[in-house]
C-alpha cells in the first residue's frame, strides 16, 4: 500500500480529539505521515453527531472540500466517527466526493479501508463492535501538557434527547490496571494533567474497581499533579466520590454536573433520572464535602413541552445554584432517539430568546464570581500561549486565567498568580511565584 500524508480536523467533544490520537496512531504504524491540510492526499473529518449545528458544520466542511477535491482528484476523503455511525452511506450517496465512512468502532481497519477506497469505490464501515476499547493502541498525543485518558467507551443511559447510546454502542470499561500504568507513563513523561474520559465516567466498572476506587488508586500511586474527569452523570454521583475528590491531593476541585433542565417535569421528559430537588440537593453535598469546588453544567433550552414556566424554573436554579460555568444549548432533534418523534413545538424565535437570556444570566453569576476572585491567590498551570502572544492557563478548579507578565515562563509550569483583573469569561493573574512541580 503507497503511504499517504494524512491530516485529521476533530470537532465535538474531548472523547473525538481522543479518537484523533488513536486514528493518529492507526495511520502512523500503517507507515502513513501527518502533514498540513495543503499537503495532505488523505483528509479525515472526525465528527460528532450530539447537535444538528455540528452536523451541518460538517457539511458545510464536506462541500468545502468537494472543490479541492475537483482540483486533487487523487485525494482520499474520509468522513469518521458520531456522525459517520449516524448517517453512514447516505453520506456518500449525497456526496459522491467521499471516499470512505468509520463508524467509532472502525479504526481498527482505516488502513484497509483507505486501500481498497483507492480502487474507485467508496468504503463504508459502521458495524460497532461490543469490545473495543482500543486500550491496546497508544494514542499519538501532540501536546505535552494535558492528556486525555479514556477509560470506558459507549452509554447505557438512553435519555430522550441523546444520540451517543446508538452511535456509540453499550458501556464498556477498561481495566483499572491498564489505566493506571498509562497514567503513570504520562507521569514520567512531565505531563501536568490527566483528564479521564467517558460518556458516563462515573459508572465506570471494570469487574474489580468502581469509579471511586479508580480515583482513589490514580490519586495515590500515580504522581500525576492534577486529575479531572468528565463526563459524570449526576445520579451516579456518589457520596464517595466525593469524599475521595476531597481527600485527593491531585483531583481538582472541580465538578462538571450536567442539569440539562431546572424542571422536573422536562427533565422526567428527558429520561434524566433525577428531580430538580435531588439535584439542588447534590450540589449542596458536593460543596460542603469538597473546600472551594467549582461546579459547571450544561442546559438545553426548549426540550419539546417547554413552557415558559418550566424554562423559567430553569433560570430560577440557575440563579440559585451559581454554576461557575455553563454549556448552553437549544433542543436538537436526534433522529433514532425516543424526542425525535415528540412536537418540537417551541417557535424558533422563542428558543433563541430563551438561549439568550439563560446566557446573558449566567455571564452574570460569572462576572460576579470572578470579581470576588480580585485580589486572591491561585495556582495555575500554563497551558497555551493565544494569538496575541500571552500565556494562558487554568486553575486547579477549572477558571482560565491570562497572565500579565508571564513572557519568561514555559509551557507546563504550575505557578502562583495574584489575581488583578478580571472578566465575566477569563481572570487577569499576576506571576507571584513558579513551582518546580
């Protein structure tokens, strides 16, 4: 098989940049090589199929890339991952210009795909497979600082609105043992945090250890600076998960807690699993457990029977909860999913009006927080330098930060700021001191 230069463009969630480092991986040991779009002769889109907007990005992206093809007729499009499980052939059969589809649970076979797409036809593979974690292949990270650990595949949750169970299969885990030696490999090899991944991380079981076990085990026996971990699921929140994120030295003080509604009336709609109250009622176990936890979440707006009574329940837990981040959504209806065949009987103008007052809220709460923060000292690891030439970093608890007179530090550093300046999106922080960590 003649290699090929290849170069992947991920979008949707930290498991698809994930899913990027395996295929990344895949390619490489089938003797391929990464290159520059310009220069590349395979071009992989690895999608997400959770939200209508990233499909249509997507297809937006596949019609770009008709007209390099037209110029580069020996170019190799390859559409993989959510949306490809999704839509499968009739993605090729709308745009004849794609050459081959993966499903999550084809990477394995991408280099066999990629040769018989060279005989003219297009290859189409979006059998999921009830094994594979892909625990065995070594993902090929680019940087250096922030790793992504997935340490289960897959959801057995099936709410109303939610695509992931059909696109990508039943929950599997991996083993505790596997994960933990990766993550003591990353340790060694200076890297400063470890997210764990999942579709439902929380309910991660390997047969042996839970998902509070798995913490408590990467806590004490890895040396890894920071650990984090997303996505939980809040029925799933245990009362030992977190006393073990309160003991951890190296678990952030940070809880990623998806509300979706304030209403449990949408939220039962949903298939959520919880009241509005148990949710109130976690959150308030999870701050008085855990010294300075941050909390985020995500919320749809106008799921299908919205009213503006229940929408308004979700401002008013917005506001009473004080997320210090938020993830903000209008409903998309998911063919294959149990909504998909509800009335989405909220006028497009409404869901927009909602979205925008939910959002306008929640820059509020975030100004307010933020402001109380001038003044304050916190650690922050320097992770990126932006387009303007200054650091960025983030807290142990998951607030961005720009540091003013950071130009001497490295990449990776843990330091101490002042904050003294700040916005409804990012802290200003002033270098008081570097840790060698």
């Amino acid at each position: 098989m003649k290699s090929k230069r290849f170069y992947i463009e991920t979008y949707g969630c930290q498991m698809n940049q994930a899913d990027s480092e395996v295929i990344s991986r895949i390619l490489l040991d089938a003797d391929h090589q990464p290159a520059q779009m310009e220069e590349a002769d395979l071009i992989l889109l690895n999608t997400c199929a959770v939200r209508e907007h990233a499909e249509q990005r997507v297809l937006g992206r596949i019609g770009e890339l008709r007209q390099l093809k037209l110029k580069k007729p020996e170019l190799v499009l390859a559409v993989v991952g959510c949306m490809a499980q999704r839509v499968g052939r009739k993605l090729v059969e709308k745009n004849p210009h794609l050459n081959l589809i993966a499903g999550p649970d084809s990477y394995r076979q991408l280099p066999q795909m990629i040769e018989a797409s060279g005989n003219g036809c297009s290859v189409v593979k979006t059998e999921l497979v009830p094994q594979e974690t892909y625990s065995d292949i070594p993902p090929c990270r680019q940087e250096r600082i922030r790793a992504w650990v997935p340490i289960m595949r897959g959801c057995d949750n099936f709410c109303s609105y939610c695509v992931v169970p059909y696109v990508r299969g039943r929950e599997r885990s991996i083993s505790h043992l596997h994960i933990l030696r990766e993550i003591l490999r990353l340790a060694e090899q200076g890297y400063k945090e470890v997210t764990l991944l999942g579709q439902n991380v929380n309910s991660y079981r390997d047969g042996q250890v839970d998902f509070a076990e798995l913490l408590r085990l990467i806590d004490q026996n890895t040396g890894i600076p920071r650990l984090r971990f997303l996505s939980p699921h809040p029925k799933d929140v245990s009362e030992r998960v977190l006393a073990i994120m309160a003991e951890g030295k190296s678990i952030c003080e940070h809880l990623h807690l998806p509300l979706q509604s304030g209403s449990t009336k949408i939220l039962q709609r949903m298939r959520r699993g919880y009241t509005a109250e148990q949710f109130l009622d976690l959150v308030g176990r999870a701050r008085k457990t855990i010294n300075r936890l941050a909390l985020s979440t995500d919320i749809i707006v106008s799921f299908p029977g919205e009213t503006e009574e229940d929408f308004q329940e979700t401002l008013n837990l917005v506001q009473e909860i004080q997320f210090d981040s938020a993830f903000t959504y209008r409903y998309s209806p998911r063919r294959g999913t149990q909504a998909f065949d509800l009335p989405d009987d909220v006028p497009p103008e409404e869901k927009r009006q909602r979205l925008e007052r939910l959002i306008s809220l929640q820059r509020q709460i975030m100004a307010k927080k933020h402001k109380k923060l001038i003044g304050s000292r916190l650690e922050v690891l320097v992770e990126r330098i932006n387009r303007r030439g200054n650091l960025l970093g983030r807290t142990r608890n998951d607030r961005p930060v720009a540091l003013e007179d950071g130009s001497a530090l490295a990449l990776g550093n843990i330091v101490e700021v002042e904050v003294v300046g700040a916005t409804s999106a990012t802290l200003v922080g002033k270098v008081l001191s570097e840790d060698s960590t």
